[in-house]
C-alpha cells in the first residue's frame, strides 16, 4: 500500500471514531509526526459528548434494566452481528457496540403457544448497537455472559 493509501486508512479511522484528536511524537532526526497506533487509542478511548449524552438517558428512560457502566467498541454493523444475535448484515454503517453491565429484565412479544419463559429475557448484559450518526439502536439483546468486544478493536469504558 502506497503513502497515500495508508494515510486515507488514518483519516478514515479518524472520522469513524468520531475525534480529531492526534498525539504528535518526533522522530529521531527531530521533525514532528502523527502516530497512528497511539491517535487510534486515544480516541477509541473517548465516546464524543453526543454519544455518552445518548447511552446516559438512555440507561434512565428507556433501557429494560439499569446499567452500573458500559464497555464498547466503534465498529461496523457487519462486524457487530455476531455480538447481538449471530446474523451477519451486509452493512458497513459505522455502529458503537455496547455492552452495558447491570440487570436487564426484556418482556417481548412471541406467539400465544409459547412459555413464559420463551417470552423474557433475564440478564446481566444488554448488548447493542447505536448508529455513530444518527444516534438510533439497530440491533439489540439480552444475554448473561459479557461480550468479547476487544476483538474488533480498542475498548473504551464509561461509568454510568
């Protein structure tokens, strides 16, 4: 890959991961540059003010339980399937992956013949996906056991 290339792949990690900010470092002969791996970590590890604004209320008002933090991953809603169901979506859309620790009790809908149990879900994760633009869940689920997020990337954590 040309120099060109590997600096649209930073600017492209850049943007998805919704901060400008870029640690400088200076090389041996003096001049000052960009490091990539230590930009990607810093601002993997900062949700933007919008975003942790969202994951707050919505652990108030709207989630089926209430989360004590939140650990999470700027992804793709392709990568994230496996995470919340196991399907794998056709979709590059940028997605923060959340797994929210806390008790989640989710009343759903299923057919009439089913148990009551097939009807809750009962756990200590709520795992979800926001769009990174338009601020709006496309996946969501329930389990007991925490998401292996870190292998799609570096993961952030937040108190809530």
């Amino acid at each position: 890959m040309n120099a060109a290339g590997i600096a649209a792949l930073f600017i492209a990690a850049a943007w998805l991961a919704g901060c400008g900010s870029a640690v400088n470092t200076t090389d041996q002969a003096g001049s000052s540059k960009q490091s990539a791996s230590t930009t990607n970590a810093v601002s993997a590890q900062r949700l933007p003010p919008q975003v942790l604004r969202w994951l707050r209320n919505y652990n108030a008002h709207e989630s089926p339980g209430r989360a004590t933090s939140a650990s999470w991953v700027l992804t793709t809603h392709d990568k994230s399937g496996p995470f919340v169901g196991g399907a794998v979506f056709p979709d590059r859309t940028p997605v923060y992956l959340f797994d929210l620790e806390g008790n989640f009790v989710w009343d759903h809908s299923c057919p009439p013949s089913s148990p009551p149990a097939a009807c809750r879900s009962v756990g200590r994760h709520e795992v979800l996906t926001l769009d990174a633009h338009l601020l709006q869940i496309k996946d969501f689920g329930i389990t007991n056991r925490p998401a292996n997020l870190a292998t799609l990337g570096i993961v952030g954590h937040v108190a809530l």
